[in-house]
C-alpha cells in the first residue's frame, strides 16, 4: 500500500491526510476483493523499517491502527472476515498489542474473507525467526538436521496462522516503486507481481480490475512447459 | 583480395563498435553505477519456436547471447552478475529436454574454460549456486572443474545458478547453521561470547549464520534483477537476496536482450536510485 505520503504531499497535505486517504481504500478493496470471491488478501500496512520514520507520523499512524481495529470490529464479524495480524509485535504500543489480541481472537471463527495485516513486519527477520525455531526443534532432538526441507519452514512462518493459503498468487505494488521491499520473500517464490503508478489512496475498483485482468493473461509454469 | 579487404574492413568496423561502446560506458558511468545485476535467462524456446529453429537449439542461441551480454557489463565496471541458468523446477520437464540441458551445462562449461574467452580476458572467478548433487555427473564435475580452475582470479565474478531454488537454498544453509552448531556444543568448543543469541539456547541461530551459509555469502545483494519475455515474478530465484532490488522485466526473449536493453536497464536503475539508496541505509540499521 505504497505512496500515502506521496499523494498527501501533491495535494499540499499532511502525511497524516495520505494515511488515512489509504485506510479507505483498503476498506473499499476488501469490500470488492469479498464480493469477487477473492479468499485472502494481505496487506503491508507498516514495516520494521518504518520506525525510523518522524516519530510524529509513526504515533499517528500506530493511534490510527487503534482506530481502524476499534471501529471495525463489528463490521469484520457481520461481513464474516477473519483478521490476523504478522509481525513483531512487541514493537507496538501495549494498547494496540492487547487490541490486535482480541480482534484475531474474536474473529478466527468467520470464514467469508481472510485478511492479514502486517504490522511492524520484515521478511527476512520473519524467515530468521522460522529458521530460528527449527533450530530449537534440532537442539531439543526433535528433529535432525538433514531432514529439515522446506514445508517445515512455510509451517514456522508467521503467515501460517492462514494456512490454506500460504502463498500469494498476486502480488500488488502501487505508486512504481519496483521490488518487494521485505514483504513475504518467501512466501512470493512464485507470486506474479503487478507494479502501478498510482498512488495507494488513488487506487481504485478500475485499476483492481486491471491488476487482475493482467493476472488472468499470465501463463504460470512453476518452471515447467505448457504444450 | 576482396576478401582480404573484406577482412580489413570488418577489423576497422569492429574496433569502432569497440572504441564507440568505451565511449558510451564512460559516459553512462558518470552515473551511479550497479554493482551486481541478476538475469532470468527466460524466453529460449520461444525464441527457437519464432524462429523455427529445431528443439534445443534456443538454449545455445542463449548461451551465445550470454556471452556477450556478460562482456558488456564486465566492460562497464559491473563486479558481479549472477544468471538464473536451470531451476530445480526444470527438472520436472520432459527428460529429453533435460538431457539435454545436463549436455549443453557441460559443453559450455567447458568452452568457458578455453583460451581466448571471456573468463581469460576478464579474469573471471565462475561460483555455481545451487544443490549441485542434482545435477548429471558430468554436469557437476565441469562445473567443480571450472569453479576450482578460477578459484584463484582476481576479476569479476560470474555466479550461475543451476539445479537452484531460493527456498532450497535457505533450506541448505539452515540445515549447516544446524550441523554446524550441533557439531560445536559436541566437541565442547563453543566457547561463551556473552552474546545471548549465541551462548545458552546452543541451537539458536542468528541471521549472521543464516547469511553465511548462503550460497551467496560472498556476494552484496543484486542492485538489479532482469527477467527478460515480459514475465513478473522472481520464479523462486534469490527471494532473500532481492529485498531492495530494483525489479525489470523487459519484453525481448533473451536471445534478443541487446546492449540497447541493457543501457536502458542501468538508466532506469540510476532514475530511481536515490530512493533507493535512502531505504537500503534504512534496511542496514
């Protein structure tokens, strides 16, 4: 959900004004995303490197979370979507870590949409941290070094908690930026990646349903030939 | 005699193209340039297919091209390219095909080696990426052969990933992290470093060890990543590696990637390099 700052700034306004522009574009792409019959979406909504951001803009967004997540509790139980949260948690403030608690935990019965929001998230530390948890496994003698393959480490990911669907079949990133900045490395081995140069809060239900019109002309081989 | 002068003819050409891509280096490299950039060698049999060429024969069309789209970026200064050349996914295509491919890997290999090639000229140390016990024996031992042969150059580096996957290779370097670490609480000589994510929990391991472990240990991460045939997505190729990567996908089949592509593509790096620049110091801390 890349160039919230970047719209606010063409328009004279605070990066305050962008965020929340992208807040109700999120909620509009999860309205559609739900009626199309789309069944996960997951969005990067703050990384581990943003904390370096003006400490202004980082309270501001984190109250904002706090915000969204209050309000929109209700409306994720009558639509039916079942939120889950990725990333260090422990990074955030003690409100929105006991928030974040309660909405997946109210909500990890629905079964409409599945929507993961990354928050305070990193790729690499996430595959780290996968790594580090079969190293305990090893350690324990629970499992041996040679037979470690590569389920065991999509298993460890934070991105489990959704488990039938591990990997992203698209991948979107708005305002042209072109590289996955530390967003699901892993997990997009073989995600087909669409790059737009709108901005997120311009991004509308005309450029989503260009995003997906391109997906369905790609010929996926997984590394294979198509006769 | 016309062929004499045929000959003079193309010798005075050829060094003018020389003396004209030195100039246009020079100048291109006023700008920030990459230091590593990776290629997803992607639209050989589609090339073979446009120009009816008989089955296989796409791949040496893009060994050849390779060459010398490897020449021109050793000649811009570039320090390290790295070439998605067999995926362990390949392996699951029809195994004529495959046999075939073990073939050519081990020929080209080979002609690599030779005298009056690039590797000699570039002085170029050649790394294979990848679960190399998958490869055909032959295959293999080439490429052993040619990693030891030019182990001890000083210039460039060509990485070429065969029999490779990402997630493969994460799982590989995890596995050695593991051994490793286990081999040394055995023995007794982890000695107590007062670091926490070291000492105590024995099997921790930290990013470091996972880094090292690497098939890409030596190597910074790629500045650029071109796939070429239009394709979007890395394929499972270098996913921990390509976090800041500035992504291309250019529509030309490899067989077709130019120069004219490739200044196009170092451009377009130098356009967005700022940006860059300030979210990779970001990433470091």
């Amino acid at each position: 959900m890349d160039g919230n700052s970047r719209w606010a700034k063409a328009r004279g306004l605070p990066s305050s004004a962008g965020h929340e522009a992208g807040y109700r574009t999120l909620k509009k792409m999860v309205e559609l995303s739900g009626q199309w019959g789309i069944r996960a979406l997951t969005v990067f909504a703050f990384s581990s490197e943003n904390w370096t951001r003006p400490k202004m803009e980082v309270d501001f967004l984190m109250t904002l979370f706090e915000n969204v997540l209050k309000e929109s509790l209700g409306e994720f139980l009558r639509e039916g979507i079942r939120v889950c949260i990725i990333g260090d948690s422990s990074e955030l403030p003690p409100s929105l870590q006991k928030l974040v608690k309660e909405v997946v935990d109210k909500t990890k019965n629905n079964t409409q949409i599945d929507v993961i929001v990354a928050i305070s998230y990193s790729g690499r530390k996430e595959i780290t941290q996968a790594c580090q948890n079969i190293a305990r496994k090893v350690k324990d003698g629970l499992l041996e070094p040679e037979d470690i393959t590569e389920s065991h480490i999509t298993e460890e990911l934070e991105t489990n908690c959704i488990p039938e669907f591990p990997n992203p079949d698209l991948l979107i990133r708005t305002s042209g930026e072109l590289r996955l900045s530390n967003f699901l490395l892993w997990q997009s081995a073989y995600t087909e990646l669409f790059f737009t140069n709108t901005y997120w809060p311009d991004f509308g239900e005309a450029d989503y349903i260009e995003a997906l019109t391109s997906f369905q002309n790609r010929q996926r081989r997984f590394g294979q030939r198509i006769n | 005699m016309r062929k004499r002068s045929r000959k003079f003819v193309a010798k005075i050409l050829g060094r003018l193209w020389r003396l004209f891509r030195r100039w246009l280096f020079l100048t291109l490299s006023i700008g920030p340039m990459p230091e590593h950039i990776a290629f997803i060698l992607d639209g050989n049999r589609r090339y073979a297919k446009k120009k009816n060429l008989k089955m296989g024969a796409g791949h040496n069309v893009g060994f050849n091209s390779l060459v010398v789209v490897l020449r021109y970026c050793y000649e811009l200064g570039v320090e390290y390219v790295t070439v998605y050349a067999f995926s362990i996914d390949n392996f699951r295509r029809k195994p004529e095909e495959v046999k075939g491919l073990m073939a050519l890997m081990k020929e080209k290999i080979d002609e690599l080696l030779e005298e009056d090639t690039i590797v000699h000229k570039f002085g170029l140390r050649i790394k294979f990426w990848g679960n190399l016990d998958m490869l055909s024996e032959p295959a293999r031992v080439a490429a052993e052969r040619a990693m030891a042969a030019t182990a001890n150059n000083t210039g460039p580096v060509l990485s070429v990933c065969v029999a490779y996957t990402s997630t493969n290779e994460i799982v590989r370097a995890i596995k050695k992290s593991c051994s490793t670490k286990r081999d040394e609480t055995a023995e007794g000589s982890l000695g107590f470093t007062g670091d926490p994510l070291r000492d105590g929990a024995c099997g921790s391991i930290a990013v470091a060890d996972m880094e090292d472990n690497l098939d890409s240990a030596d190597c910074p991460d790629p500045d650029i990543i071109i796939r070429t045939s239009g394709e979007t997505r890395l394929s499972n190729f270098l996913l921990w590696q390509s976090t800041l990567t500035h992504l291309q996908n250019p529509i030309p089949l490899w067989p077709e990637f130019s120069l004219r592509n490739l200044i196009w593509a170092i451009l377009e790096y130098q356009r967005v390099y700022p940006y860059f620049e300030a979210r990779r110091r970001g990433l470091a801390k």
